[in-house]
C-alpha cells in the first residue's frame, strides 16, 4: 500500500506486531458499510465517475456474501480488515479498486468503523438489559409482599420484601440503561471524510456518507475525529458500571445460596455439582458473572491507559483500542443473560427468608416508631427505651412481639397493648408507605410504573 516509498518489505516481526486483522476482522460488516457509503458519495459528487463506482459498489457486495458465508481470511501480510476488502476488491474489480480511497484515510475509516460496531454492541447490551428488566419485573411481582429482611452491615435491620429488593436492582439497571443511551447519543457522530487528519481538497458531502450510515451528522473537526476513542472509553465505563452492578446482585444470590441462608434454590440449569461431594450445589453462574466484573474493570483501564497522554492526531496505539473493547463486550452480553436467567428460573423458599426476617428483633425501630407517634416519646429516647426491650427480650431468647406486656410497661409505662400490632414482620412492612418505601401497595405501584415506562420505550 506504500510501495512507492519503501525499499524492502517488514520484517516478519514488524508484520506480526503491526498486524491488527487477528481482532479487527470483527469489522467487516462496518468496514464494507462504510466503503459503500463512501464511494456512493463519491459518486454523486462527480469524484468517481458512475461506472467504477458500479463495479466498487457490486464488489464490495460481493465480499460481504462471501465473508457472511465463509468468514474473514486472516493474511497478516495485509495488516488490517480495511486493507483485507481493498486488495480483494481489486482482486474482483481491477485498477478502479483504486478509485475507493480517494477522500479518506485508513485513519478516519477505523475511527468510522469502530464508532458503527460499538454501536451496535449498546444496541445489543439494551436489548439485553431491558429483557433482565423483565424478568425483574414479573419476579418482583409475584414477591411484591413475600417478606425477607432487609440487611445494613448484612445485619437483619428491617423487614423488607424480596418484590421491593428485586426492584432496587431493576433501578440499578435502570441507571446503566439511561449511561448507555447518553454514551450512543455522544458517538452517533461521523467521523468519515475528516481523512488523516486535516480533512481533504476533494469536494464531498460529509453529510450525506453521515446520514447515510445512521449518523445524526458529522463530527465538527478532523483532528479530533481521527483521534477520539471516547465513544469507546464511554462503553468500556459504561459497561464497568453496569458490570459492577450484577456483581453485587450475583454476590446477592451466593449468599442466598449457601445453606445457612438457604432463601433460593438454584436450577440446575445455572448451577454445577462437585465432582468429589456428591452433595454440592455450586452457585458458578453467579460466581462468573461476578468475577467476570473485574476484567470488564480491567478492559476499561486498559484502553484508559493506551490513551493516556496520546498527541493529536492518529497514533499507533489506538490500535489497541479494540480487543478490551470486544472482551468486555462478549464479558457483558454473557453476564447480562446469565443474570436473566438465574432471575428467571431461580426458587425462592419465602418460608427461609421470614424466618429470618423474624430473628434479628428487626421490628426494633417500629417498637420506637410507636412510642414516638402513641406516647408522644422524643425519637432518642425512644430508642433507648427501644433498647432495653431488646436487652430484655434477647436475654430472655424470645422475640420482641413475644415479651409480655407487664415486662414492656416495667421498661415504660406509656406502653400499652397497641404496641404489639406494630410488632410483627408484615405489620413493618405494610406500614412503609413512603414514596419508595417497602409496603406492597408501594412496590406494586413502582412495578406498574416501571412496566408503562418499559413498554413505552420498546
Ligand atoms: N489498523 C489500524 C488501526 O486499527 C488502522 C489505521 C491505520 N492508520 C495508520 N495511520 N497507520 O488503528
């Protein structure tokens, strides 16, 4: 490709470390999208006359069939996935080959190619983000008042529902969605035509390649298109964030796993057995999905990395761009159904999760509650006298709604019987009615919201 300047060819160790068509073949629906855009223009432009861009057109059709059929030949001899279509189009088309790489560079071209994959990989990460959120939302609404406890310090604090702790990670997903959305808006800008990097004396039209290839426009300088991977850096954190988040839940489902927990019974499907204790269950999937977490982290910081302290414009380096962002994508996908599917398929065992909402004296704050709103009790004070029902009651071994009343009215008289309709776990739960709050009346309106708001969007 640059004969003219050049004596003798690579050393094979040159070829090897410059090659990029080992990962970037993962291009080429991108790479001939954009070549057709391109010579399309170029076209209507007058800058290549109609016949070859005909034969251009008609063979990089032709290549697409081809590599759909038989995949992408790996030649490392020609570097990269643009140089792979170029010399097999001039295979199939002759001299007007030639005639493609007028007005570009191979510069703005990946820049172009990149921004279209990384494109289509939030596509794909929203479709699967919004079925999770269904299946969160058809859980959250079969267990709107299945009561478990709610944990701080994961010490028993109040009693909650699994529909409303279901919905704290449908919010959570929530969140990722919306980062990842903003981060499309920010990429869906094209690069094309800015050329190596000062843009071109050729008359096109950036507009019509942008429009073309489902841009909102074209970007506004050629330095910094051939040099910004941002759109790629707001994936690689985007997915991080949404990584980081199906961590947490898949450390949720470990926990709930082990036997002293015992609130779900993993399927078989996303569970494995040991192979020396025959009695093992092992919660892998989530375990995966966790650790998973950490190279996706990983592949953000990577790519940080290679762009930390680059000049404008292109340098070699960026390159590297792509293979974090494609490990960190396959990493993802996989998670996101993993997750799906353990949410989907997983048995809860409600009669675990009240037992242990039951221990833990966790209607201790609606004992304080009472006396504040029925004994017109100061909150602090309230909860010191809060505190010695506790005392009482864990020395004695029994729960709080167990105490009886003469041993409550000997801690404080304003004390009455009224006390113990407030004592109970789904007494607790029924009276958050806050906005947001855990009472099932609560959660089932935030699912019916949530469910308008995704079919709305879909
Ligand atoms: N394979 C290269 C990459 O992925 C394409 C751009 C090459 N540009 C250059 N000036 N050598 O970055």
């Amino acid at each position: 490709m640059w004969g003219g300047r050049f004596a003798e060819g690579p050393s094979a160790i040159m070829r090897e470390i410059n090659a990029s068509i080992p990962f970037d073949q993962k291009l080429w629906k991108q790479d001939i999208a954009g070549s057709r855009a391109h010579v399309a223009m170029l076209g209507k432009q007058g800058i290549v006359d109609a016949d070859d861009v005909a034969a251009i057109d008609a063979g990089l059709a032709r290549i697409a069939d081809d590599y759909a059929a038989n995949g992408v030949p790996v030649d490392p001899a020609l570097e990269d996935i643009h140089m792979t279509v170029e010399s097999r189009l001039a295979e199939l088309v002759g001299p007007a080959a030639g005639r493609l790489h007028t007005a570009r560079s191979r510069n703005d071209q990946v820049a172009t190619d990149f921004r279209l994959w990384v494109r289509d990989a939030i596509d794909a990460v929203d479709a699967g983000l919004a079925a999770f959120q269904h299946a969160l939302l058809a859980r959250a609404e079969e267990h709107a008042a299945t009561i478990m406890p709610g944990f701080t310090h994961l010490q028993v604090a109040q009693p909650v529902t699994l529909g409303h702790h279901l919905m704290a990670w449908f919010e959570m997903v929530r969140r990722d969605r919306s980062r990842f959305a903003d981060a499309r808006t920010r990429l869906n800008r094209c690069p094309l035509g800015s050329a190596a990097l000062a843009g071109t004396g050729f008359a096109i039209d950036r507009h019509a390649t942008a429009k073309a290839l489902g841009f909102d426009g074209p970007t506004d300088n050629s330095l910094d298109s051939v040099s910004d991977r941002d759109f790629a850096l707001d994936y690689l954190m985007s997915a991080t964030q949404c990584a980081l988040h199906l961590s947490r839940m898949a450390e949720e489902f470990v926990i709930w796993a082990s036997q002293p927990y015992g609130f779900v019974s993993l399927p078989d499907a996303y569970s494995t057995g040991s192979s020396i204790m025959p009695q093992k269950r092992n919660p892998d999937a989530a375990e995966l999905v966790r650790g998973h977490s950490g190279r996706i982290a990983g592949c953000m910081v990577a790519l940080t990395m290679t762009m930390k302290g680059l000049p404008l414009a292109y340098s070699k380096d960026m390159q590297d761009d792509k293979p974090p962002v494609f490990e960190a994508h396959d990493l993802l996908a996989l998670s996101i159904a993993a997750m799906t599917g353990m949410v989907e398929t997983t048995r809860f065992v409600p009669e675990r999760m009240r037992a242990a909402a039951e221990g833990g004296f966790s209607t201790a704050t609606d004992l304080a509650d009472w006396l504040v709103r029925e004994g017109n009790v100061p909150f602090r004070e309230a909860h010191h006298i809060t505190g010695r029902a506790v005392k009482l009651a864990e020395n004695e071994g029994v729960a709080l709604a167990a105490l009886p009343l003469e041993a409550l009215q000997a801690i404080d008289a304003r004390i009455d019987d009224r006390v113990f309709g407030v004592l109970t776990v789904d007494a607790s739960v029924a009276s958050r009615r806050s906005h947001g709050g855990t009472a099932p009346d609560q959660v089932r309106t935030r699912i019916a919201e949530a469910r308008a708001a995704l079919g709305a969007a879909a």
